[in-house]
C-alpha cells in the first residue's frame, strides 16, 4: 500500500521556531508569532492588501493601493477595477501561492465592500480570507 507523504515547507519542521509575526497587532505581548508558512502567508496577504504603494520603505511599489478607492461610489466597474488590481498585485508578489478566487461583495446600505480571497499553499486545503473595507 501506497504512503502518502504529506507536502511541507522545509521552514515548518521546527515547531519551536517563528517565522514571522502576525497580523493584526492586537495581542497582549508585543508581537504575535507565527510559527508556520499557511500562517505568515494570510499575514503577508493581510498586509499586501491593507498597504497603500509608497507607504513600505525601499518597497514603493508594494501594496495594493485599495485604500484610493474607499470614498468612490460603488458601481460594477469600480468593483471590477478592485478585483483585477488585487488579482494582479497578489500574483505578482505572491507567485509561491495559488489563488483560486478573489470575490469582492458590495454591502451598498453600509457602503462597504467584502473581500474575500481563497488561496492554497503547497497542495494543503484551501484558505479564505476576509476583508471588510
């Protein structure tokens, strides 16, 4: 019989070693740590799309620059302009990660718009992120 051996980044082998930290930055220590690749990837994605382009030093040119968009009246081309910015930007930055759908969801009585971006990593289950803006 067939053994499966399982895909994993050569990083995640130590369990008591950080990769990175975590974001938000609401924890009661200073920083939250990561402590593997399927964690610090929704952290970096997190970071990508809630940056503007210019505000990461020596990187001007990354971010998603989403925020720009935030007083524009929400219409089907905005959301379409939206989607393929990110689309572009997270497979630029992101090459590593397979993206297999990025939905954005118009609430139009609060004015907001949900992002929602499923991704996998390495052959591992699909992940979903949700940002609300």
């Amino acid at each position: 019989m067939a053994y499966r051996i399982p895909n994993k980044n050569p990083i995640d082998v130590g369990s008591k070693v950080a990769i990175g930290v975590s974001l938000p930055f609401n924890a009661p220590q200073v920083f939250t740590q990561t402590y593997t690749t399927q964690d610090q990837v929704k952290s970096n994605i997190i970071n990508y799309v809630l940056t503007n382009r210019g505000e990461r030093v020596f990187n001007p040119t990354f971010g998603s620059d989403i925020r720009a968009s935030v007083f524009e009246q929400i219409t089907p081309s905005t959301i379409n302009n939206i989607q393929s910015q990110l689309a572009e930007g997270l497979s630029l930055y992101f090459p590593n990660v397979n993206f297999k759908n990025i939905q954005i969801v118009p609430n139009f009585d609060e004015n907001v718009i949900n992002i929602q971006i499923y991704y996998s990593i390495y052959n591992n289950p699909v992940t979903q992120i949700n940002i609300t803006l």
